[in-house]
C-alpha cells in the first residue's frame, strides 16, 4: 500500500488557480506584499519493514516541529514566528526560504504501526520512520480442487 498526500478539495480549474496564485501572492509578494509561504519537500521511501519519510526543513531546530496521527492521517507541521532582516541597505523583494509555518499531512495505510513510529531531526532534515505490522507470510501451497 502507498502513503497518499491528503490534499484538500479545492474549487475551480487549474487556470483559475494559477490566475489567483500569480495575482494574489505573485505580484504581492515581488512588491513587498505579504511573504510568500511555502511547504518543504519530502522524499517517502519504502522497505519491506518500514516506510521513511524525510522533510527537507533547513534552519528550523527539532522543537519547531509537531508530529502527530489524527485518525488515519500522519500530520507535520511547524510554526516558528517569522523574523523580518532587513538591513539599511534594502529589503526582501521575494522570499522563498521559508518553512517556518507549513503543514504537510499523508494518509496511512492500513499497514503502519501508528505507535510505533519514530522521527529524528538532523542537518535540516526531519527523517520519520514508520514501521509497518509484521503481516504472517504464507509459504506456497497447492490447493485441491475438489
């Protein structure tokens, strides 16, 4: 089974979202509007006994982040209060190198051992390992057809 992004519904058409997007955060955000938000990259893995999961989270520190199973979803969020730097010889235009708020959820399969899972922070990188239920593996057998 495959660990699925729970991604909310969202209205409208791709072109209407991009449209929405260059407008309201684009053009916002290139003028010193609101600062653009953004969600880090993961990289999910798969192994016979486990998945791992790993958020590329640079400049964050370990209790930055929460982690918890609601329900059938694995949640990973932060929330860091954001400084402004700005120096007396300008300012940010547009930036991008921020993760500190972002929330990142995946749906679980079946087969993850919910508590048991672990995580590990280390060079910028959130690492989750999720081990899966040891499931009875049947040697063949023939089976009569009666």
């Amino acid at each position: 089974m495959k660990l699925i992004q729970h991604q909310p519904v969202t209205n409208g058409s791709r072109i209407d979202q991009f449209v929405d997007e260059f407008f309201n955060r684009g053009l916002n955000s290139f003028f010193g509007g609101d600062h653009f938000a953004s969600s880090p990259s993961v990289n999910v893995f798969e192994t016979n006994t486990d998945f791992l999961i790993e958020v590329a989270a640079p400049g964050l520190e370990k209790h930055d982040f929460e982690v918890k199973v609601e329900g059938a979803f694995l949640i990973i969020s932060s929330e860091k209060e954001q400084k402004t730097e700005q120096g007396t010889d300008g300012k940010y235009l547009r930036k991008e190198f921020n993760y500190a708020t972002f929330s990142r959820s995946f749906r679980l399969p079946e087969s993850v051992q919910a508590d048991k899972i672990k995580a590990s922070y280390e060079n910028g990188v959130l690492k989750l390992t999720l081990p899966k239920a040891e499931m009875e593996i049947q040697k063949y057998r023939t089976i009569e057809i009666e």
